[in-house]
C-alpha cells in the first residue's frame, strides 16, 4: 500500500463494498488479468457468501466476539 494509503484504498475492501453497496460484478475499475482485478473480484464474491449466511442465519455474529 502506498504511503498515505488507507485500508479502505484497497481493491479488496472496494470490492467488498461494491457488492454490499449493490453494485454490478461488471463495475469492477479494475483491468482484467491484474492483481488489483483479482483482489476485488475475490472480495465481491465473498461478500455474498457472508451476506446470504447472516440473512439465512448459517452465521453466529456472536461467535467472533471474544469476552
């Protein structure tokens, strides 16, 4: 990451975004064969999988949180 950079600059926090902000896959500002494209595709597709396991209760938000 480039200095200046935040954790959100990313092109996979951009990419998670994009899908939990209802963004098309095809928006991607990425060019296809890069690192960046890939990191984003990878986040979009994952932020789905996370989606549809809270909406379908197959995820416990509880279980991450350490007491």
């Amino acid at each position: 990451m480039s200095e200046g950079a935040t954790a959100s600059d990313s092109p996979f926090i951009k990419g998670r975004n994009a899908r939990l902000y209802g963004k098309q896959r095809d928006s991607c500002p990425y060019s296809e064969g890069t690192q960046d494209h890939a990191a984003w595709m990878e986040a979009y597709d994952e932020a789905v999988d996370d989606r549809v396991e809270r909406e379908t209760g197959t995820v416990d938000p509880q279980a991450a949180v350490k007491p």
